[in-house]
C-alpha cells in the first residue's frame, strides 16, 4: 500500500473536510464562514513515462521527511482555496433553503459577536 499522496488528492480531502458538517448538526446554526484557506505544502515533483508530471505532498514523520526523499527534491506549493459563492451568496442561499431557521442564525450570530461584551449599551 502505498503512503503516497498525490496534489489532487490532498486538495480534495481538504475541501471535503472543510465542507463536512458535525455529527447531529440539524439544529446548530452556523456561525462562520471560511473566505479562504491557504495551504503551504512541501512537495516532490516527478516526471512520468507518458511526458506527464507527477506531484506528491511529502508526508513528516516527526520532524524528518518521509521516504528516500533529499531535501534537493522538495518543492514548496502555496494553494488557496476560496469560496466560488460570495458570503452575500451564500447567506441568500441558506435564507431560501432554510427560512425557519433564519432568525435563530440571526440572533446566535449577534449572541456571538457580543459574548463577553458587558456593555448593554452595544
């Protein structure tokens, strides 16, 4: 089995991690929203027999670099990921989807923004 993991791939866990919601999360409501994510991976880059290329994120293990790998054969990649939807988008969006649960999104938003805020003038 091999502990390869190849650019697509990494970049495909990742989305999905980021767009995993909780166990039991029908009644949270959600609070933030991610702009953008930006990845800085150290990878190897080969070429292959059909002239393709093939990049791989190095995995560490305790410090060190995994494998047969030089620190001559390592790459650093920068990847940002941001939302294909505007955050105004997306709020329309769960408005239209769930317009029961408007109000509570509202108010844990507002619940939120002022928690610890002793001021009730605010």
């Amino acid at each position: 089995m091999s502990s390869e993991i190849g650019l697509a791939e990494f970049i495909q866990q990742v989305k999905k991690e980021l767009l995993t919601t909780y166990p039991n999360s029908e009644n949270d409501t959600p609070l933030l929203s991610v702009d953008s994510v930006e990845l800085e991976l150290q990878v190897t880059v080969k070429k292959e027999g059909g002239g393709g290329v093939k990049i791989n994120v190095l995995q560490f293990g305790g410090g060190e670099l995994s494998g047969k790998v030089s620190r001559d054969d390592v790459q650093k990649v920068v990847v940002k990921l941001s939302p294909l939807l505007t955050k105004e988008q997306l709020l329309k969006a769960y408005y239209q989807k769930n317009p029961e649960k408007w109000q509570k999104l509202l108010d844990t938003s507002v619940e939120g923004i002022l928690k610890g805020n002793d001021d009730p003038g605010i």
